[in-house]
C-alpha cells in the first residue's frame, strides 16, 4: 500500500499534473468544438448536397477531427508521435487484412455516395427486397420494408445487385392488366378503358395512356391500360382506376372472362352421361 | 355603381355563419357545405355532376344540413374563439396550368393573337381575426398533367381543355374559373403551333372585375426565332376587365427563369 502510494506521489510531479490537466482540457474542449463544428458543417453541406452525402461527410470529419483533438492530447501528455503513427501503421494493417468486407463495404458506400442511385425516402428493391430508404451510411443502407420491418443491406451487395428505384422521376405508370370476353369489341372497350382514364384527376392526362392489345389468351383477349401518376399518388390510383374500370365494365356489360374447365366425356357426340341418385 | 343583380354569380366574400347552423355554396358543380359547431367549423366538398356549369347558389342560416355524398371530402377545423365570420377568396391554382385547345392553332409568321383562356379555380377558407386558412382547396379538381419533353424532364401541372378564344364576346363566363388574356406574338420565319400552353398561374394576380367575373392579370407571349421565348406578365388588371379590384395576390414570386425560357417549356 505505501509502495503503491510512493509511487503515485513520485509520478504526479506537478509537471505531470499539469500535462494531465492540459491533455484533458485539450480533449474535453476538442470534442465540444468538433461537435458544434459538425452540427454546422452538416447545416451548410444539406442546403448543397443531399441529406446521405452531408451525413457521411461529416461523420467522416468528425472522426478525423476527434483523431487529431486526441493526438495532440497525448502528445501534451508526453508520447512519442512516431512511435503512435508506426504502431498506428502496423495496426491498420493488421486490421484492414482482418476486416475485409468492411472496408469492402465503406468502398462500396463511397461509391454510392457518388453514384447516388437512391435517396432517403425512396421506394427501392434490391435481391428481392422493397421498401423505403431509411439510412444511408457507409457500412450498409438500411431499408424499411412496407410491413414495417428494418433490413440493413450491406454496400457491396447493392453495388454488386441490381437495384430498382420506384421514385427516382417525378411520374410513374401503372400498368393495368385487363382480359375481356373474345365477344367484346375491342374498340368500344379501348375507348371505355379511355374514358375511365379521362375521369380520374388523379391520372394524368400527358402522357397519354397507353392501350395495348397484348394477344388472345386461353379464356380472354388480354389487353393493357398504362397510366401515368405522379409518384405520390401511385398505390391511390392503383385502386381507384381498378375499381372504375369493373365499374365500368359492369355498366356497359362487358364481361371479364375467368378460366373455364370443359369436362371432356372421352366422345365427341356423346353427351355427358348424367345420373339423378334417388333417396 | 355595380348593378348587384349582375353580380349574381359572386360566391366569395365574408359571411356570418353562426353556431350550430351552417351555409351551402353552390359553384357550378361543386358544392361547398360550411357548418359551424361550438368551437370548431366542418367543410365538406362534393359534386353534383347534374348541375350547370354557370351555376351559383348560396344558401345561408341552414339548421340541419343535407347528407353529404359517398365521395364528399369532410374536414373538421378546430378554433379556441368563437367568431362567426368566414370569408371565401377565390385564387388561381397552386401549379402551372396547361392549357390543351380543343384543335390545334396555328400563329403565322410576323403575326400577332389574342387568346381568351380560362383555367380552374381554388377556394381559400379563412375565418377568425387575425384570419387563419382552414383550406386552400379547387373548387373542381383538374386532372394532372405532365409538361415536357420526355418523362424524366418537365414539370407536373394540371390539365386544362379550352377552345382558346379570339374575341372578348364570345368567353362563356364560369363562376369556378378565371379568364386571362395571352397575346401571342410570333417572331419567327415559321408558323408557331399551339397545342399546348404552359400558364404559370402561380405567378399571377387575381382580379375581380367590376361585373363580379374573375380574371388574372394578362400575359404576352413573344416567341423567337432562336426557338427562346420571352415571357412577359403584364401589372395590374387586363383592360377587358373593367373597374376591377385585385382579390388574390400571386402565390409565387415571378423570377427570370419563369420569364425567359425555352420555347418547348411553354408551348408544345
């Protein structure tokens, strides 16, 4: 015990103190101001570039800052800097060997950043996976899938995928799928298809809606309504459009065909052998 | 001094609806129902397709209002006083406005036109002092449209069908519409085909003239030679529109990239 204290009293020399004291000061003041330095870096870089790029840049400020505020705090405190920068150099050796797919990932977020294929808020599918653009940081992008559940998403596996991004323009088209009786005329129902177009504010008048006549399928002629919407409005009119055109239809007594099976008998001629079963 | 039976087809103004009874105001299809309830007003808009499009109706101190339709869009505004007044201010729309005549016009060179084109209407509603909008909404709501040169490029507007009228008599007056004057001035070697009018409404004032009809201030229209078109939206009411006083200020502030631009961003 009084070994233990000699030599605490032995290595607090006022000198020492005051080193202490000063690398502390150094440390506690650096983060403050690399803080507040960051806070107003990211101000001024979201009014020029988007809200990812402004957030990446400044994380990587902030530590590089916060790398310097703690060098100098040892310094003050007495290390040999290039001792700490060769050990430092050893170490990010044996650590960059050792994480790989991280730095992998931080390239590949970089790039991103760059390419800015996304932003926060997007709609996008990447391998299969949909949802809104959540964060994106430099390690992963995190999505949040319409049934509200997170799934991060590492950088390399969106550089290396193909990536889909439903709001990327400010207009979108709503492909409609329609199958009518082979009775029906086609261009009564191109026009009513039109007309239904025509009535919803929510569809957009240029461009023009698109009317394909996709083929003869087994049970119905297949046809195609494209209609155009503004991003936002893209699930309201998806629903409101297919309501109109049942309604439609039903009014104007257009039949919607569904598959019908034909029971074949083994006969041309022969009818169908039907038997009444008695109680 | 205005004939107030011509000014038959003013809806916008200030009203007193007092608690518990509410108003109806009827713009061409639309109908505007306004109930005032103990701290808190109920807007509900709908349509009635069967009506004319140059009717207006207004029906004040209603003790139980009509159901509202299926489709009928209600809000409720809550307020911690208890005025009665409620003022409706006619505005222009909140985007451009594209402007689609019913047949294509052809300018010929070195020549000069005036259209007479009408685009829709919003209602702002307002009540309390100092005033608070409760809604900002269209009378009608115009269908979307998309104006430019592909589907990456351009700008979303609402959609407007006009025959694009020569002559100050032949304008069919709308009540949930405004009327503006665009002279067209062609400076080019080729004939300019109108299809399509970009009007940037939100740019433009709103006058009532002394008639009670509705117009914004006028436009001049100049298209170059160079395929640039200069833009020009000329202060204070149209002369057509006579003893006129402004209703509704512009929404944006006009700067010289709405007033100087590619042709293709304002005709097509």
């Amino acid at each position: 015990m009084t070994e233990s204290l000699s030599w605490l009293t032995d290595f607090l020399t006022p000198e020492r103190v005051v080193s202490l004291v000063r690398a502390a000061v150094i440390l506690a003041i650096g983060i403050i101001v690399t803080k507040l330095l960051c806070v107003y870096l990211e101000k001024i870089l979201k009014k020029r570039t988007s809200p990812q790029q402004a957030k990446t840049f400044c994380k990587i400020s902030y530590y590089l800052i916060l790398t310097l505020v703690a060098v100098s705090a040892l310094r003050e405190l007495g290390f040999n800097l290039s001792i700490l920068l060769g050990a430092a150099g050893i170490l990010t050796v044996a650590i960059g060997f050792a994480s790989q797919t991280s730095a992998s990932n931080i390239i590949s977020g970089l790039f991103l950043l760059m390419d800015r294929p996304f932003q926060i808020g997007d709609v996008i599918e990447v391998g299969g996976t949909m949802g809104f653009v959540n964060e994106v940081e430099l390690l992963s992008v995190k999505l949040r899938t319409f049934q509200n559940a997170l799934v991060r998403i590492p950088n390399e596996d969106i550089i290396k995928n193909q990536v889909k991004n439903f709001t990327f323009y400010p207009i979108r088209r709503i492909d409609i799928e329609v199958g009518v009786a082979y009775k029906e005329d086609i261009a009564k129902v191109r026009d009513l298809l039109k007309e239904v177009a025509d009535s919803n504010p929510l569809c957009l008048e240029e461009p023009a809606p698109l009317f394909v006549y996709k083929g003869y399928g087994n049970s119905s002629l297949d046809l195609m309504l494209g209609v155009w919407v503004k991003k936002e409005n893209f699930l309201l009119l998806t629903n409101s459009i297919k309501d109109e055109i049942k309604v439609a239809f039903d009014k104007n007594g257009i039949e919607i065909p569904f598959p019908h099976i034909s029971v074949y008998t083994g006969s041309v001629t022969d009818p169908f052998p039907v038997t009444v079963a008695k109680n | 001094m205005t004939d107030n039976s011509s000014r038959k087809h003013v809806w916008w103004g200030a009203f007193s609806v007092p608690e518990n009874q509410s108003g109806r105001w009827c713009i061409g299809p639309a109908i505007l129902t306004i109930s005032h309830l103990k701290n808190e007003w109920t807007v509900a808009c709908d349509t009635a397709q069967e009506a004319a499009e140059n009717f207006v109706e207004i029906a004040l101190g209603i003790e139980q209002p009509e159901e509202t339709g299926p489709k009928a869009q209600v809000a409720r505004f809550c307020l911690s006083h208890a005025g009665n007044t409620l003022v409706l201010t006619p505005a222009l729309a909140d985007r451009s406005v594209v402007i689609r005549t019913e047949k294509p016009l052809h300018v010929l060179p070195a020549q000069e036109v005036k259209l007479y084109v009408s685009s829709p209407l919003w209602v702002r509603i307002e009540t309390g002092d100092p005033r608070l909008i409760m809604q900002d909404i269209p009378v009608i709501r115009p269908s979307d449209t998309w104006f430019g040169t592909s589907t990456i490029e351009g700008e979303l507007c609402y959609a407007n069908r006009v025959y694009g009228r020569l002559s100050i008599e032949e304008i069919i007056y709308r009540p949930h519409r405004a009327i503006t004057p665009v002279l067209l001035r062609n400076h080019g070697k080729e004939p300019l085909l109108l299809e399509r009018l970009n009007l940037p409404v939100p740019y433009l004032s709103l006058y009532e003239s002394g008639e009670g009809y509705l117009w914004t201030q006028s436009i001049t229209l100049d298209a170059g030679a160079d395929n640039k078109a200069g833009l020009e939206l000329k202060k204070g009411p149209p002369k057509e529109a006579k003893g006129s006083k402004l209703i509704s200020e512009p929404r944006n502030k006009a700067d010289k990239s709405i007033l100087s631009r590619a042709l293709k961003s304002i005709i097509s």
